[in-house]
C-alpha cells in the first residue's frame, strides 16, 4: 500500500516560477539556432517540452502557433513548422484546443479520433459521393488545397447561420480532418494542404492506435495533459483533455495521489491547493528568492492562447493578473485591445501589448502598450520592454515600430 504523502507548503512567487521554468519562460533563451537543421531540432524539442501548442487563425502578427514558439526561441522561423508538419514529425488535433503535437503521441489520441468520428458520421452520409470524390482526389494527387476541390454545391459548415455558405467539398475536407480520415500535411499562407491519414501517418503509430485499449489511451492523456499544465487542479473543465465531470476529475486526482505520481501543493495565501507531478517537487523546493524582476531578466510579449495562459485562474492565483481575450468583445466595450498580449517581465506579469503587423508596409503598430500600475518602471526595465519590443518586431517581420498609445511608459 502507497502512503500518501503531505502537502508540499509554498508560496505563489516560488509556484508561479517553476511554473515558467517548466514552461521555458524564466531563463534568458539560448542564442539562436545557427543553422536550418539547428532550428529544425531545436522547435522540435520545444514542442516535446510543452507536449503541443495551440493552432489559431488569427494573425494580427502571426497565428498564435507561431507567437508562442517564438516567445521562446530566439531567431524562430515560421516555416519551420511546415517542414515537420511535411515530414510527418508533428500533427494537428484537438488536445487543449486544436494543437500541434509530436507525432509519437499519435496513438493516445484514438478515443477523442473515435468520438469525432461519431460525431461527423452523419455530416459525412449526408455528403455522399463528395466525400469520395474528395478522398479519390487526394489518394491520386495529394497534398492538396481546399481550392483544387470544386463544387457549385453550398452546404451549411461549421461557421454558417441562416444561409448555405460554405463550398461542399471544403466541409468534406473539414468532416473528413475532425474524423481523422485525412490530415493537415502543411499549410501554403491561410490555405491549409490534406492528404491522407494511411499515407502520412507512421505504419507503426497507425497499428498501435489500433491495439492500445480505451483505458490505456485516456491515462497515457492524462499524464500528457500533467505534463503539458505543470500546475493544474481539477476545476479546470478541460482537465485531462477528456469529458470528465467535476466528480471524475477530483477522483483522477485522489487516485494519481494515492500512487505516488502527482502531489498536493498548499500555497500561501491560497485557500485551495494545486497539484504537480510528484517528480517535480525537487524542482519547486529549489526555486530561488532572486528579485522578482532582475536586472537583465528577459521581457517577451505573450500571445492570447500561449500554453502559460490556459488556465485563467492560474493567472490570477499566481500572478495576480487578471487577463482576458477581448476578440470576440465590441470594439466599444475592449479596455486592452483586440489582440492584447501580456507581457512578462523576470518571473511578473506587468502589462499588455495590442499590435497589429502591416506586411506590406514592414511597419508593426503597437495600438497600446499598458503597463500595470503597481509596477516599479525603472530605467532598466523600460530599456528592457523597448529592446524586448524592437526584437519582437524584427522576428516577425516588421522593420520599424510605432505606440500609438501607452499608459506609463
């Protein structure tokens, strides 16, 4: 019989620090990988160290995919992730949200392949002969685009309300990813590139999908979904990346605990605890007390749906940040922006930044540049944020910068 072990006592500066180092966020980035191949390894490696990064269209500078690999790779070239995704070494699906994830985990994502497919069976008999024709087409010309598909017929897809708007043969394409028939192989601009799973996906990852038990699938989910949040308790809706309800994620918990692989943190100051992985405890107890925002500490500019932001209470417990996307809130009603990004300064959160990238014109515009009002700006660290600021804008394209608005500096 396991003992169970106490709670380990901490408090939230020494939590919310491992938490950015297990996050590759609290140390100063290595140099920049000095070659193609060096890049390739090394955005490789990080998308292990995070188990995946969330995939989101929405580029006021880059999709978030892009935001959040850079954040942490100095030099961080966006095609990189197209090459893994053309050499089969990453796949797109549904983890945390839609994410990229390394290739190996393939296998434990069956359940969530087989509900999909469940749940778009029917869209799928609807469309008949299409979705043949479409898979037809991909196994004699593939990778392909949406747009080599053509069709007169409009059906009702995803993002569609009253009216019939979307191209037939794009749902099918859509039906046909969720179901996990066909994959996202690549991406040339906003048009994304499908082929077929059998061809794409390792013949020894497609076999064990088919072996691994239910059972074994969802725990090896769980221990990834651990791994990926470092700091994570059961109120989280999307905990362990599977429908769980409030009183099966408390029990995925107590059992984990029981077993010796997940242990109990009591925060200072908090009046619920969180939960890391018991081999991690060494790595929280041997968190220093260096200032909170040292001199030469890195400033990088978080996108909405960075890893370190999916858990909103998280934010809040450990940073005492309050932070929301305002995309889908009116323009009229946004206090921060549109595109708002925090900015983390040393192991603090200390501000938002709202950008927007003009390509053509190699130009990015920051509409607001806030930094909260309990935070010290010394001379060093408004240096930081403006060094910090003209890099982020230099990775991703732009070769001048302007504020159009600032609350502090």
């Amino acid at each position: 019989m396991t003992v169970k072990a106490g709670p380990v006592k901490t408090t939230k500066r020494a939590l919310r620090r491992f938490l950015l180092e297990t996050q590759m966020l609290l140390h100063p980035p290595e140099e920049s990988p000095s070659s193609d191949e060096a890049m390739h390894r090394h955005v490789m490696d990080m998308i292990r160290k995070l188990e995946c990064v969330q995939i989101d269209p929405v580029n006021a500078v880059r999709p978030n995919q892009h935001l959040t690999l850079a954040a942490r790779i100095p030099g961080y070239r966006a095609e990189t992730l197209n090459e893994l995704l053309r050499g089969n070494e990453i796949f797109e699906y549904l983890a945390n949200a839609a994410c990229i994830i390394p290739m190996q985990d393939y296998a434990i994502f069956e359940p969530t392949r087989r509900r999909f497919r469940q749940h778009v069976q029917s869209g799928i008999d609807e469309l008949g002969e299409i979705v043949g024709q479409v898979l037809e087409k991909l196994a004699s010309e593939g990778p392909l685009p949406s747009k080599a598909f053509e069709s007169d017929q409009k059906v009702h897809g995803y993002w569609d309300n009253v009216n019939a708007k979307t191209k037939a043969t794009s749902h099918a394409l859509n039906l046909l990813t969720d179901g996990a028939q066909i994959r996202i192989v690549g991406r040339q601009g906003n048009q994304r590139l499908f082929d077929l799973v059998e061809r794409t996906v390792p013949a020894e990852l497609l076999a064990l999908a088919d072996q691994i038990s239910t059972a074994d699938a969802l725990e090896a989910m769980l221990h990834k979904y651990f791994r990926a949040y470092r700091v994570f308790e059961p109120s989280d809706a999307r905990f362990g990346w599977q429908r769980l309800g409030a009183g099966e994620r408390r029990e995925a918990i107590d059992r984990h605990m029981k077993s010796g692989h997940v242990a109990q943190v009591e925060v200072e100051g908090l009046t619920k605890p969180y939960y890391i992985l018991a081999s991690d405890v060494g790595l929280l107890e041997g968190q220093t007390d260096a200032d909170e925002i040292e001199p030469g500490q890195p400033v990088r500019f978080l996108p909405p749906l960075d890893n370190l932001l999916w858990s909103r209470k998280r934010l809040e417990d450990l940073f005492d940040f309050e932070y929301r996307w305002e995309i889908y809130t009116p323009a009229v009603k946004r206090k921060y922006g549109y595109y708002a990004m925090p900015i983390l300064a040393g192991d603090r959160l200390i501000g938002r930044m709202d950008p927007r990238l003009d390509t053509k014109r190699s130009h990015l515009t920051v509409q607001l540049l806030q930094i909260e009002p309990e935070i010290q700006l010394t001379d060093g660290l408004h240096e930081s944020v403006q060094t910090a600021l003209e890099s982020f804008a230099r990775t991703h394209g732009a070769e001048t910068v302007s504020i159009e608005k600032s609350t502090v500096i």
